[in-house]
C-alpha cells in the first residue's frame, strides 16, 4: 500500500481553511471550526461505518441515535467516489444532514427526490458531457470512438455525451466499456478494433486506474497516432508519465485550478509532532523523505531497516512532490471551498440571513444547539466570495456554476508529459464565452500545428452536397455534384442551392454568375451569312423582274401572264428579304410582325402560282367546243384568285395577332447555362394553321399543276409549276422536324433557311427556263415554235 501525498494535500487543505477561518473577524468571529477526518480507504464497508460513526458521536456506530451534545457535527465533506457518495447521501438525506462532496460528479447526485441533502462543489458531470461534446463539434471530429469505464461515472458520462455529438450532426464509429474488476480478457480485441478503425479521436470516460489496461495493451500493439479527449477522471493523472508516447498532444477538461495565497508555506511548515493525526503525519514523513520512524510501536507503510532513520527536523522546502507543489490546485482548493461554504453558511445562520421559512418563529438559532436541517437551508442559499474572486453559489439541484480547465499534455525533453492549460469552459463566465480555447498553444497527437482530422468520409469541397450512403452513419457519405444549375458555397454541404432564373453556375458551381444571352444576331457569324444571303438573293427576282420587262413584248413572257409574273417575282424578292425579320434581337414589334409577314409574303407568291395552273389548265380547257370554260379565261381571273387566296390568310394572321400575338420571352429550358432571346408564337395553333393554309395552296397547285403537265404546247408552264412546288413542299416538309429538334438560335436559322431554300426552289424551277431561253436561245422565243403541237 502506498501512502498518496496529494490526499495528504487535501487535507492540510482542509485545516489550512479552518484556521483561516477561525482567525477572521468577518466569518464567525465569535466562534471556533474543528473537524474529523475519517479514511474509509476506499471500501463500501468502512464507508458505511463511518457515517454512522459520525452521525452517532461514538466509536461505536448506532443508527438512529446521536449521543453528541456538544459541539455539534454541521456538515459531512465528502465522499470522493460517486458510488460511496450516493450511500452516504441515501443515509445523511434522510437527517437532511447536509453533505458536500469534493470529488463526486456523477450526474444522478443531482436528484433532489433521492439526495435532498447533498452539495458539491465540483461540477456535475453533465456539464462535463455537454463540454466535451461541445469542444468535439468544435474542432469538426465527425467521427469519435467512445470508452469509458463500465461503472456509474462511465455509463452516465458516455450517455449524455453521446446524446450532445449526435445531436451536433457526429457519429460515434463505437462504444467500448472498460471492466473495473480488473477483468480484461478481451482488451486485445478491443484495441484491435480501435487501431483498425477509421476515427482518429478517442474519448475516454474514465479513472486512471481503470484505464491503464487499454494503455498498456496499446503500447503492445503500437497503436498510435490516435487523439486522446480526456475526462476530468483521468486527464490530469501523475501515472500518465508511463504513456508519454501515445498520450501526447491529449486534450480534456480538468477541475479549475486556483491559486490559495499562504499555503505553500503552510504545508512547509508542517511537522510529524505538531500536526493533528500523528500516525498519518508520521506516515506521511516516511513517504516523502524516504526514512522511518525507530520507534518500535510506529507502523508505517515504508518501514524498512534498510532506510535511514526520521528525525523529525527534515526540512519539506528541500524537497518538491505532489504534497507540496501548488502550482495547480484542483482538489485541495475545493476541500479549501467546501469548507469556507460551509462557513458562511453557520455565519448566516447565526446572523438570521435570508429566513424564509427555515426556522420556525424566525428565530436566530444558537451555533451549540441547532437541527441539521436548518444549516441544509442556509447552505442552499450560500453565496461565498473566494480570494481568486469567483463567487461560489449552489443551483436548485446542489450543482455549483461549471468551470473547468481544459488542460493539454505536451511532452518534455525529458519524456515525461506537462500539463497546459489551453482554454476554459465557464458557464459564468461575464463576456457570455462558455467556451473558449486557444488553439494555436494545442500540441496535437499527429502533428504539432494542425488540428488532427476525424471524419468517417473526406470534406465535400465547394460545388459537391453531401448524400448518405445506404445503411451507413449520417457521418458516412459521398460527395455527389450539385445538380445543373444548383450551386453551394460552403463544405460539406447537405442541399445545394438554385441560382436565380437569369443566373448560372460557374465552372466550380461555387458561385452564380450571370448567363449569357443567345439570339441569331447581326454580329453572328451565322446570322451574317444568312443576312447576306438573303439581301442577294433579293436582288436575282428584281433582275429577272428587268429582263421581262425589257422583253416583255416576246412570245415566252407574254404567254405566260405577263402581269401574274411580275407581281410573282415582286412577292419572291420579298420571300428573300422576309428573312431579314428573323434576324436581330427579338423586339416586340419584330416578334408580333415577321410570322404574319412571312405568311403573307409566300401566300401571295403561291397565289401567283396557283392562279397561273388554273388559267393554263382553263386555257387548254376552254379551247375545247362547247366549253363553258371560256367565262374563265378573262384577265380578271388570276387577280380574283391572287386577292381570294391572300384575303384569307390575312384574316387567319388578323384574328391571330389580335386574339393570341406573339412576344418576345427569355428561354431559360432550351439551352442549359443560357437565356434564349425569342419569339413566342403564343398560339401554336393559329402559326401551324397559317403554315397548313400555305401548305394547302401549294398541294393544290402541284397537283393541278401535275395533271397538267402534259397539255399539248411546245413551252408548257405546268411543268415548270410541278417542279417548283414539289421542291417547295420538299422544303417545308424537311423544315417541321428539323425545327422541333433545332435549339436556340438554330431554330429561327432552320426557318430562315427554308425560307431561302424554298423561295430559290421556286425561282430556279419557274424562271431559270424562261431566263435561258430569253438570253441565251431567242431561236426559242418565236411565235411559231410557241404554237407548235408538241403532243396530244
């Protein structure tokens, strides 16, 4: 058995405070503190009897009766273990003797139904949990493993920290339970499992001594490069030394340390004669100056002839060891605050402080004679101002305000770890930071500056969400791209976002940037061509409008109907330069004008067309005896034809544009990542009859036009007029579905095209034969060969 010098700390802690007390004039200046102290040594039998003893006043444990008259036992500190604290509070709550553990932070002693009557001046470890968890999610640790011991402190510690990481949007790759009867059969696989694991950060939930198993068969199977969170429990252990390689760059809470001002001097000044409990005063010397006692009745733990003998006059200033070194005080400083809140809370009692409904009558109570439950009250409602200027107050629950340390082994030249501090968890703190920490002073497990990762899957960059993989964690996924026209620009996004309508993703989808409109325009190489093309192919009808005139007296023009020529070759000068209107940016006027234009423009052309067939076929018709087909051979005939044709599909273009216009719009469906600048025709219906009429007159003039192409002449038009409107037809056929599968601008280029193409079809089939003969066979142009019979 080994004599532990930083529990002899705690309690010249403990005296240190109540002589400090007793010389103030402030705090029951009229009155002396003493104390017991009892050492159960950590078994559940000695502790039971203890707290009898107590509560009896005798050396003999009789419960339920109290032989104490004077002076009277006010309050219990301790235990140190949750475990012993909880059996102690089931007995003392029923007394409502009050309680104050130093140690103790299970989270189930702040249930006041069952522990009416226990304090503590530790925090709970509750806050503990939300604090680690906390400082988890801080450094962006998706993905922890989880140990703790398989007790109490362990399984109410790992259940609320693992509420508070799932809940922050982390995942636990494993849970492990460490036995605490020394019962460790299966640590080797339990290693295994954590060494081949994916989580980088382990959380540990323990005491030292239960976690040295897990250590040691670590160091076996090597297992490194792992980031250690440590609990209060364990973090700040001497033994750790012993694990400086697989231990170092550990982070994790400690208890606030503070500084009692006095008290190095006063645990230097302690003597083995001089010093209540002369046996451990004496245990204590052997222990630090290696020596023993020569008196044979001394039992002490080091008693060995071998070591030199204690005289008593050793000088504690010449040495340095747990017992003495004050540069953290942890435990000590809260045996040092449990008393002094136990303190004020008598001073109040005797000064009448804050009576509300405690003492019947409203009556001082005398500090010799008063009910153990009327100093539970007062310390309820305690609030003492401590040296290092913290207020230490009680919550309805018996918990005191949360501060830790967070606390950072680094390692030493010398292989040993040294204990940083790093950050504080407050949950006063008066700047309204919980939590802060100074992350540039962190010593990591893996690397001295950067903060290790610990993810079940790697950061989705910009531009990519995140998407759960099947039967996996939420911490588990694939990082998918967003989808056309969404972008995100964060990490590890979990939805991306819609650009506006007019707006699209960059090459990175990080970002929108404006999109780029698209119309055939002037300035497009294509729509150059086809403005070209079509102000030149203007120019072929008017020229061969000049040579008719200028030969407009020989036989090949005059039997041709000269006048329903001209006016044929006007129409088809403007075919071409209809084309013109599809071209440019896509005004209202423009949109609402060019289909009508077009419609109209090829319908007068067809017309002329069409008027030429029939008076060819009522010609031939007409020449018959008898035939009543001579009333239609008139001059007035194709002009009824030409102005009935056309009539009617201005009306289908009025009633179109008055009813149902055409406008301009911005297609943002037809071409990904670019607004289309076009003409909605708005009523599809009434563009496709316009089409269909013009269609219909075609049809009808190839096929009057085929029926006649064999009447006898020398210089038949029908022939002509069969050609030119077959290759028309062709045209537009060809146009319908090549516009259905052609986008954006290339729509509006497809209907241009076949505007040209269909309009030269025409001019090639029904004049190019006239052309040559009037220039380049005027033999041809004769009466006589016009009124040859060519066949029957």
């Amino acid at each position: 058995m080994r004599f532990l010098l930083q529990f002899y700390q705690q309690l010249q802690a403990l005296r240190y405070a109540v002589e400090e007390i007793n010389r103030s004039s402030e705090i029951l200046p009229n009155a002396t503190l003493g104390f017991y102290a009892y050492d159960s040594c950590a078994t559940m039998r000695n502790e039971l009897q203890g707290t009898l003893w107590m509560l009896t006043g005798l050396s003999q444990e009789i419960p339920n009766y109290c032989c104490r008259e004077s002076p009277p036992l006010s309050a219990i500190i301790g235990h140190s273990k949750s475990s012993f604290s909880m059996l102690m509070a089931h007995i003392l709550g029923l007394y409502r003797f009050p309680q104050i553990s130093c140690f103790s932070t299970s989270s189930l002693l702040s249930d006041r139904t069952q522990f009416p009557s226990f304090f503590r001046t530790v925090p709970s470890d509750e806050f503990q949990s939300r604090g680690l968890a906390q400082m988890v999610l801080h450094f962006k640790w998706t993905w922890v493993g989880l140990v703790a011991s398989n007790d109490d402190y362990g399984f109410e510690g790992l259940k609320i920290m693992k509420d508070e990481i799932t809940k922050g949007g982390a995942c636990v790759a494993y849970t492990v339970y460490i036995a605490t009867n020394q019962d460790n059969k299966n640590m080797p696989d339990i290693v295994q499992m954590i060494k081949e694991s994916t989580a980088n950060v382990i959380i540990v939930f323990s005491v030292d001594v239960f976690l040295f198993p897990l250590l040691d068969e670590m160091v076996n199977q090597n297992v490194t490069g792992k980031q250690f969170v440590a609990s209060e429990g364990w973090s700040v252990s001497d033994i750790l030394n012993n694990f400086s390689k697989i231990l170092s760059g550990t982070i994790g809470f400690a208890i606030q340390s503070s500084n009692i001002p006095g008290f190095q001097e006063y645990l230097n000044s302690v003597n083995p004669y001089n010093t209540p409990g002369t046996t451990w005063s004496k245990m204590f010397w052997e222990e630090a100056f290696n020596c023993s006692f020569s008196q044979p009745e001394n039992q002490t733990l080091n008693l060995s002839k071998t070591k030199k003998t204690c005289t008593g006059d050793e000088n504690l200033e010449h040495v340095q060891n747990g017992y003495n070194d004050v540069s953290t005080l942890r435990s000590s400083y809260n045996f040092y605050t449990s008393v002094y809140v136990t303190a004020k809370a008598l001073d109040d009692l005797s000064r009448c402080q804050s009576l509300d409904g405690a003492l019947p009558g409203a009556k001082c109570s005398d500090l010799t004679n008063f009910g153990p439950w009327q100093l539970t009250h007062y310390i309820k409602n305690v609030r003492v101002k401590l040296r290092n200027g913290r207020e230490v107050f009680f919550h309805k629950d018996g918990n005191p305000p949360a501060v830790y340390d967070i606390i950072n082994l680094q390692p030493e030249s010398n292989g040993t770890l040294k204990q940083v501090k790093v950050g504080s968890y407050d949950t006063l703190n008066s700047s309204g930071e919980i939590f802060s920490l100074d992350t540039s002073s962190v010593w990591w497990a893996t690397s001295n500056a950067e903060i290790p990762l610990s993810v079940c899957s790697q950061i989705c960059s910009v531009g990519f969400k995140k998407v759960a993989k099947k039967g996996e964690p939420v911490c588990c996924f694939q990082c998918v791209p967003c989808s056309q026209g969404e972008i995100t620009n964060q990490t590890d996004a979990i939805e991306c976002w819609s650009c506006p309508w007019d707006m699209w993703p960059n090459s990175a989808r990080d970002r929108c940037i404006l999109k780029p409109t698209e119309f055939l325009s002037y300035e497009d190489p294509l729509g150059i061509i086809l403005a070209a093309t079509s102000t030149l192919s203007s120019m072929v009808p008017i020229f061969i409008f000049r040579l008719f005139i200028h030969y407009k007296s020989t036989p090949i023009v005059r039997a041709n109907n000269y006048s329903v020529s001209c006016i044929l070759l006007v129409s088809l000068s403007f075919c071409f330069l209809c084309a013109l209107a599809f071209i440019g940016y896509p005004q209202p006027e423009k949109c609402l004008l060019r289909q009508a234009a077009f419609g109209l423009v090829f319908t007068l052309c067809v017309s002329c067309i069409l008027a030429k067939t029939v008076i060819v076929v009522f010609a031939f018709m007409a020449t018959k005896p008898g035939s009543s087909l001579k009333k239609w051979t008139t001059p007035r005939v194709p002009y009824m034809i030409i102005t009935i044709c056309t009539f009617i599909q201005l009306t289908l273009c009025i009633f179109w544009l008055s009813i149902s216009p055409p406008f301009p719009q911005y297609n943002i469906e037809a071409k990904p990542g670019i607004i289309v600048v076009e003409c909605n025709e708005n009523s599809p219906f009434a563009f496709w009859c316009m089409l269909g009429y013009l269609g219909l007159l075609a049809t009808v003039s190839f096929t009057v036009a085929f029926l006649a192409r064999r009447l006898p002449d020398n210089f038949n038009e029908a022939k002509l007029i069969t050609f030119s409107m077959l290759a028309f037809l062709s045209v537009w056929v060809y146009f319908i579905p090549a516009s259905l599968s052609a986008q954006g601008k290339y729509t509006v280029a497809m209907e241009i095209f076949a505007i040209l193409t269909s309009t030269w079809a025409l001019v090639f089939c029904m004049f190019l034969p006239k052309c040559f003969i009037i220039l380049f066979r005027p033999d041809m142009n004769l009466r006589e060969n016009l009124m040859v019979k060519t066949g029957v």
